[in-house]
C-alpha cells in the first residue's frame, strides 16, 4: 500500500468522501475545460482560414510588392500590415513583399502553388522575428493582360492565441470555482447523509461500553441506512432475548438443582454423623437412605443431561438430515420406554412413515414423550401408541391428565404441574421434544383423552414409501 492510499484511509469517511466528489468533479471540469479549448481553437482557426481564402490581394500591394522586386529592393524590416501580410512568390522561392508588409517564410507548398502543380496552400508559418502566422497561397489574375501570379496573403495568428489565452484563464478560473465549490458541497453532503451512520456509530459505541441491548435507533425511509438501523435493532433485540433467556435458565436452572442438592447434602450428612459418632442407623433407616440417595443422584444426573440438550441456541442448525423410518425409530423408542415400565401394557399399531431427521435427536424426543406416558400411568394401565397411514403420531396414556389451563405452559422449560412435582423429572423434556420436532419441520399438541389420560399427537412431514435413492 502506497503511503498515500495508507494516509488516505486514515482519513473519516465524509473526509474520503468529499474528496472523493472533489476529486471526480475536478476531472470532468478538466476534460470539459480542455475540450472547450480545443473547440474553441479549431473554430477559431477554421473561421480564420475562411477568412483568408476569401480574402483578395488588393491589387495595389501586389504592384507595390513587384514594383519593390524590379527595383532590387530589400523587404522592408518593419511595418504595419493593416488586415494581413501580402507577399508575391516567385517559382524559384524568392518573394516580393510590399512596403507596407512583412516578409514571411516561404514553404515549399508556397513553390509548389507558383511553379502550377498545386492549386492552393494553406499553412503556418513565421514572419521574419518569428511571429506566427497563417498563410494562404494562391494564383491570381493581375494587370491588364490577366497574367496569373502567385500570392500569399498572411494573417497574425496572435490575435487567436490572445483569444485563446483568455478563454484559457476564464475556464481554469472557473474550474478552480468549481472544484472548490464541489469539495464544499460534497462535505456537506457526506457530514449529511453520513448522519445516520454517526448515529448508529454512537449506538453501537453505547451498547460496548454500557452492555445495554434496550437501545433502539429512529429508522425512516426505505434507504440502506434506514435497512442497517432495522438489522441493528433486530440484532440488539435479539441478544437481549437471548441474554434473557440465558439469565432464566440458570435462574431456573439453580432453582432446580438447589432441591435435589439440599436433600442429598442432608442424607449425605446424615451417614457423616452416623459415622463420626459410632452410633448406626437402623439397617432399615440406612437402606431408605441409600435408596434416596441413589434417587437424588439419578434425578441430578438426568437434570444435568437435560440441561446440555438444551445449552445450544434455539437456531443452532441440527445435525445431518436424513430419510429415516419414523416406525422403526418409534419401535427402538418403544423398547427403552418398557424398561422403565415394566408392569405397564404397552399397545403398539405403526403404519410406515418415512421423515427426514436428525436419527438420534428424534429418537431422545419420542424416548421423553414414552417416559410422559409411563411415568404418569398408573400401574398395571395400558400406553397406547399409534402411527396412522398418514404420518400422525398418537401416544395416549390413561393417567390422571393435565387441566385445561396448564395445558398452554406445558412446553415451557423447567415448567411442572403442581401435581407432577413429586415425581421424578426436570421439566425440561416437552421443552427439548417442541425444539426438536420444530427442526424437523413437525409439531406436538397435548390433549385430554376421552375417558380420562392426556393424547401427544406428533406430526412430520414425510410419506408412507421411501423416495427413490439416486444411484
């Protein structure tokens, strides 16, 4: 990098910016300004060679300028030329000029007009103190016979440089106007269109140094700006919800985890004291503690493994999709769910059903939804599980149900009836079974069954055949 273009990006963006517009107008100026010229010159010089083909010798200077030539007579060394220099050119080179013109330099076009095998010339040329000039040559009638001679008839060529010189001054005053004019409206232009930035700089400064998601920005209009202010305040409102969520899991994770925690330091305390002083429990005493001990450590660890499922964000993308046969995956879910129930009916009817899922994800969300029905049925009652022909899940137990107005909280994370809270469980399993089916583009209601109990319908979009493998 180049310690300008470094300097350059060390500069605020309205800074870049305007000079930037200064920068682009300066160069179209320019071009303007020197195309303007240019135009100006050739128009100039176009009117000025009209000028001189016009333009006839009068016949007195060309008899003046023969009559000097026949009398041996030098060209003279000053004069005032009036409309133009009139010299008389012979086929050898040699010129005849009039007293009151100034000699100017013969080219060999000028020779060429004289000697016949060119019919005019027109051409620059200089006097003879080099002042510029521009030079027409012709043959023309002269006298009473009508003997042709040859003459060129010169005009100053300063008096369109004096013209373009002052064009030259007026255009790079003007351009200079204009460049400056341009830097000044392109500042403002940047400091205004870049106000919305400022303020989405200092909101984001804001939200660094004081960690305050609530702030929102003002966005108006359609325009790019007004589409950042928007992302900005989906972005912030995002994280606070995040944040939020986050602060009420451990929240409710800690509340969670103080019972089982109390309870196993009191048993654990219990056998500590036990043994310090020598005095036993009673050996019934002892093994209902041990049992509640082992309890509190299964229901600690199941809370645990709930709480790693749920750690990953909400959009976190899941695992691989695939076909798989929800039917077999339902008989694999079914299998770990009677060995928690052994004393339980179990009555299965699946139909085939082919999903695209997450293999072990979905197995965890229908082994959480069997534990529901087992772990609310009462002993020796019957699970009825059902796959219809067209994809929808049925898992209906015959407990004591769930009333209507719990029904709405029964997704939500560590949520229990009041009922349910002496059982085993961390409230956590319907949570983790919603965001998994969600994922898979499926659902889950609970309903009450008639007769008593609750229904868990699972729905997943899928097809009774499997699709055709490409080979």
């Amino acid at each position: 990098m180049t310690p300008l273009a470094h300097r350059l990006r060390t500069l605020p963006l309205r800074s870049r910016l305007a000079m930037l517009v200064a920068v682009a107008v300066a160069v179209a100026v320019a071009a303007a300004a020197v195309t303007c010229w240019l135009l100006t010159r050739a128009q100039l010089e176009a009117e000025l060679d009209n000028s001189l083909r016009n333009t006839s010798a009068p016949a007195g200077l060309v008899q003046g300028a023969l009559g000097r030539c026949a009398l041996g007579q030098s060209p003279p060394e000053t004069a005032d030329p009036g409309f133009a220099y009139v010299q008389v050119v012979a086929d050898n080179g040699n010129r005849c000029v009039d007293a009151s013109s100034q000699p100017v330099t013969v080219q060999a076009s000028d020779v060429a007009v004289a000697r016949g095998t060119q019919q005019e010339a027109l051409h620059d040329s200089t006097t003879e103190d080099g002042a510029p000039v521009r030079v027409h040559t012709q043959r023309e009638p002269f006298g009473p016979a009508g003997s042709l001679v040859t003459v060129s008839v010169s005009r100053p060529l300063g008096e369109i440089d004096s013209s373009l010189n002052r064009l030259a001054l007026l255009l790079t005053a003007v351009a200079g106007i204009g460049v400056i004019g341009a830097g000044a409206a392109g500042l403002w232009i940047a400091r205004t269109g870049l106000r919305p930035v400022d303020g989405l700089t200092r909101a984001v400064e804001h939200v660094a140094r004081t960690e305050d998601l609530s702030l929102r920005i003002p966005a108006e209009g359609e325009d790019e700006i007004a589409r950042l202010s928007r992302s900005f305040n989906s972005m912030t409102a995002a994280l606070a919800s995040s944040r939020d969520r986050q602060a009420r899991l451990i929240a409710d994770a800690g509340h969670e985890l103080r019972t089982p925690l109390t309870s196993l330091r009191t048993n654990v305390e219990l056998l500590a004291r036990s043994e310090e002083t020598g005095r036993a429990l009673p050996p019934e005493d002892r093994t209902a503690l041990m049992a509640s001990v082992k309890a509190q450590m299964t229901e600690l660890a199941s809370l645990i493994g709930d709480l790693q499922e749920l750690s990953r964000p909400d959009a976190l993308a899941p695992g691989p999709l695939q076909v798989v046969a929800l039917h077999t995956i339902v008989e694999s879910a079914l299998e770990r769910a009677r060995l928690r129930g052994p004393d339980l009916t179990i009555e299965v009817a699946l139909h085939p059903w082919y999903v695209r899922a997450e293999p072990a994800a979905l197995e965890r969300a229908l082994v959480n939804v069997l534990d529901n029905a087992v772990k609310f049925s009462p002993p020796g009652a019957a699970v009825e599980v059902a796959l219809s022909s067209r994809g929808e899940l049925t898992v209906r137990d015959h407990g004591p149900g769930i009333p209507a107005d719990e029904l709405p909280h029964v997704f939500e994370r560590f949520w229990r009836s009041p009922s349910a809270r002496a059982l085993p469980g961390s409230g956590l399993g319907l949570s983790i079974v919603a965001r998994t089916l969600q994922q898979t583009g499926g659902e889950i209601a609970l309903s009450p069954a008639a007769g008593g109990g609750t229904v868990a319908s699972i729905r997943i979009p899928g097809a009774s055949t499997p699709p055709p493998t490409t080979p």
